[in-house]
C-alpha cells in the first residue's frame, strides 16, 4: 500500500511541476492535470507525435520511453548536462519543479531540433561540402564529449542489460548435480523470464547486474527496504508436468552462508545445528533475492502425489520418470573395482555419491544397462534410501513417519480458490504455506486454530503450488524436503545450454555436444 500511495503521489507531483513548463512551452497549463492528455502534449513539446504517449502503455517498454521523455523535456529548456538528465530520470517532478522555477525559456522542441540539424550535416556530406560539414560540426550544439560519450554508453550498456536480465532473458549456470542426468554439472542455461509471465521486481536498491551477493565484499547486493509488492504480467504457456522450472528457493528468506554451501535456518533448525550459529551471521532475503533452483514440476495445483518404491503416482495413477532420471546404485566385480575411466566414458559422475570411493553411484537406467554389459561377473544393485527423521517435508514425524525418498506421502498440492479443512493432523503440511507463502498470522491454541485472530477450521488458497523434484532422485534436495514451491516464487523457464564445462571447470574440457541443446528434455 505504501508503494502504490508514492506512485500516487509521485504522479500527482509529476502533474503540478509540467503546468509551469506547459505555460513556458506556450500550452494550456491546465492540461497538465488531465491524465494522458498531459503526456501527449508533453511529447509534443519536445518534437514527438502525441501518438508518441501510448507507447508508455505498453509494460517494460514504457520504461525507456519515460526515461527518453523526460531527458528529451529538460533538454529543450537548454539543461543538456549529464546531471541535468540523471535527475530527470530519477524523479521527474522534482527536475521539473526546479527547471519551472528557474529563469530559463523554452528553446524549442529539441527532439525536431536535432533532427534537422542532423538533416543539414546530411545533405553538407552529401554534396561535398567539407567546410560546411566542418562548420556544422564544430557549432554542433547536441553533440557531446568524447567523455561523455563514453560514460553514456556505458550506462545504457549496464541499463540495457540489466533491463533484458531482469524482465527478458537471464543465464545461469548448473552448480549442482540434483538435475543430473538431463542437467549436468557446468551447463550453463539462458532462462526465459516471458513464458510463465514476467514477474516485476521488489527489490528496488541493488547492484545491477548482480543477484544477491557482492563477491569481493562479502556482503549482500541490495537492500530490503524500499520493496515493492510481487506482481507478475500474463503468462505465455502454464507450467506443465515434466517442465524444468528456475524459482526461488523457497526456504531462503533466512539463511546462512558457508564456504561450502548455502543453509536455510529452517534446514540448521531440523538439523539441531541453528543454535551453534551466531544470530549476526543469519542473512533475510526478499522473495526475489533468494537464490535461484532448477527442478522438474512433477506435480501441479490441485494434485494429488504419492512415490511407492521410487514411483510417482499423481491422483493414484503412475507416471514416467524422465528417461535420465537417477537412482543410487552400488556396483561391483568378482574382479575387483571397476575402472572409473570407463564410467567417466558412459557419462557417469564418478564423484557424484558420497561414497563413490566404494562402489557407489547415482546411475540412470540406460548407464545401468550399458554398465552390466561391461562383464558377466559385474554386478549393479540398487540402493534403497533409508528413512532420516524429521528430514523430509512436513517434518512431522508424529502423523507422517517414515517417509523416504522413495515412499513418500501421499500429499496433496494446494491450488489458488481451492479450499481444505484445517486439522492438527494436516497442520504441518500447510503451515508454512499459510504463514509464510500467504502472509497470514497463524497460531495453535488449546481450543483450536486461529488465522489472523479468528478461529479456524478450513482455508482458502490464494496462489497455485507445484511439487519440484530433480531428476538425481536420490541426491536432490527438492520438494521431498523443503515443500511447496508457490507460483510467486517462480523465475522463468530454462531454453536451452549455450556452453557446458565439465565439471564446471574449462582445464577439465567443453562438452562440445551439449552446447544449443534443450535445457527441458523429459
């Protein structure tokens, strides 16, 4: 609400400071107080068709041509320094403000200016005219420094790419194997930020071009405050099943950092490992700032899920695992270990499993196949995972005891309108959902649920949820762990690897074959 009062009154303002330079310009002032009128006698102002002022209609765009308007706007008052424009861009109705109180005229509509003066230098080199030209170039007044020159260039270069990284197109890399064997390892991917809808940024201080850390500062890139509400602009396509997703890690909003990996403290807590940390190092992050996941949606809004022996079931039916999906096998030989030289040539991880020193591997069902080729007296046995307590989501071991990577739920997903009964049986599933997803206030008192103060016996979701798991079933922190993934948290859909590094490391090799290939194969 605090935004939308200063966008309010920013425009309100906006409005107040174009009467006096609309009166300078020789329009009506009070013109400048009727919404779209006002910005199409502005454009006309400064040389610009009125027609010029839909533009600003259209979402992302509108962003470049309110910066060009409002440059082009105190340019043609004579105020052309790299100031002058900076202030205009960052707030408009205070530059105006100060440019109606000041002592100087309108010049003139700098945009049609420009244009002919460029027009004159033209047709001088056209004819042959060296003097002219030479003439005209030396008195040009829009001509700026070399250095001036340079430093705008180099501030519509990061704008521009800050621009396409935030609303268009991001890359990333593959710093894990959880993806394996579809993603491996140093992919790195382009992400579409367009297809499941553009979500606007709320985090308005930050570096550009980075996401949340400054390396060599060892400190965050943004700050929290101001912010601005999760919105997101219409979607090309709904994520289906199957599809690899980039979101937000949805335990990420407090967390810890190490050399080796980031921790949320909801993982320290389950852990008993959250009060060895000091409550300084614990880092809160927005929404958009929490670090960035790949996943394969399994199950969507509104499903129901269940895995039985490595099987997932969506609404009691079995579906397909992706063809490169992973398990833990262990295998050995009659005739000792096998050569990991000729694992590395199947395409195995040789470094993938904790315990690949003796034997262990998460292999899919083709390296399987190929591997029991190698000799009759090799042998490939399956690794069933064992149940830990209170590692896998809801972390109940109360009313849903042990669950394993491989026998899980079942669990229903929650889907927005979708409402369900509240019980303390079925708490722990949507708590975090509802408090932390949907900003509610949730308490449990001795005579029953309370949300926002009131008494609960049901809930109606706001937002739609997907199950997200990595297709390393057996070495993949996904949903099995930390839940939902909300559709607020979601980024973008992954196109395709432009370059892939083995082991994430260029003295290693390319992976020649991977490079333009899908980063969404089943």
């Amino acid at each position: 609400m605090g935004i939308l009062i200063f966008v309010i009154v920013s425009y309100i303002l906006l409005s107040l400071s174009l009467r006096k330079l609309f009166e300078k310009a020789g329009k009506d002032p009070q013109k400048a107080l009727i919404p779209g009128v006002n910005f199409g006698i502005w454009a006309e102002i400064i040389g610009r068709s009125k027609n010029h002022a839909w533009l600003l209609l259209i979402p992302i765009v509108n962003i470049f041509i309110y910066a060009g308007m409002t440059i082009d706007m105190v340019r043609s008052f004579g105020k052309s320094s790299f100031w002058d424009a900076a202030l205009s861009v960052v707030y408009a109705p205070l530059s105006f403000y100060l440019l109606g109180k000041s002592g100087l005229n309108y010049n003139g509509p700098v945009v049609t200016q420009e244009r002919e003066y460029n027009q004159k230098i033209r047709e001088a080199k056209e004819s042959g005219d060296n003097l002219k030209v030479q003439r005209l170039t030396s008195k040009n007044p829009f001509q700026k420094s070399p250095t001036r020159e340079w430093v705008d260039s180099l501030i519509f270069a990061v704008f521009a790419a800050a621009f396409i990284r935030m609303f268009l197109i991001e890359a990333y890399i593959i710093p894990t194997s959880s993806m394996e064997g579809s993603l491996k390892v140093g992919d790195f991917l382009f992400v579409s930020k367009v297809n499941y809808g553009i979500r606007t940024p709320m985090t308005i201080a930050m570096v550009p071009l980075l996401h949340n850390r400054i390396g060599f500062l060892n400190a965050e890139s943004y700050l929290e405050n101001p912010s601005l509400p999760y919105f997101r602009l219409p979607k090309l396509e709904k994520i289906d099943r199957y599809d690899n997703v980039v979101f937000n890690y949805p335990e990420g909003d407090s967390v810890v950092l190490t050399p080796n990996r980031t921790f949320s403290v909801y993982d320290l807590r389950r852990r008993g490992m959250l009060n060895q940390v000091p409550e300084n190092e614990i880092i809160t992050r927005p929404m958009d700032k929490m670090d960035h996941y790949i996943k394969r949606a399994i199950g969507l809004p509104g499903e129901d899920l269940e895995i039985k022996e490595g099987t997932v079931y969506i609404d009691g039916t079995a579906i397909e695992n992706p063809e490169m999906t992973q398990f833990a096998y262990k295998i050995s030989s009659s005739q000792g270990p096998v050569n990991t030289n000729t694992l590395d040539r199947i395409g195995v991880d040789i470094n993938d499993h904790a315990q690949a020193n003796q034997g262990y591997y998460n292999l899919s069902q083709n390296e399987v196949e190929e591997i029991k080729t190698l000799g009759n007296d090799i042998t490939v046995e399956y690794i069933k995972p064992s149940h830990h307590e209170n590692y896998l989501y809801p972390h109940d071991e109360q009313h849903y005891p042990g669950w394993t990577f491989d026998d899980f739920g079942p669990i229903h997903i929650p889907q927005a309108g979708e409402t369900i009964e509240l019980t303390p049986q079925n708490l722990a599933v949507y708590e975090r959902v509802i408090q932390v997803y949907e900003d509610n206030e949730l308490i449990v008192k001795n005579d029953g649920i309370y949300i926002n103060g009131q008494i609960a016996n049901e809930y109606t979701f706001k937002y739609n949820y997907y199950w997200m798991m990595g297709d390393n079933r057996h070495n993949s922190e996904d949903s099995r762990v930390w839940g939902y993934v909300p559709e607020t948290h979601i980024v973008g859909k992954p196109l395709f690897i432009w370059m892939s590094l083995k082991n994430s490391n260029l003295s290693d090799g390319i992976r020649w074959s991977r490079i333009f290939q899908s980063a969404n194969k089943k």
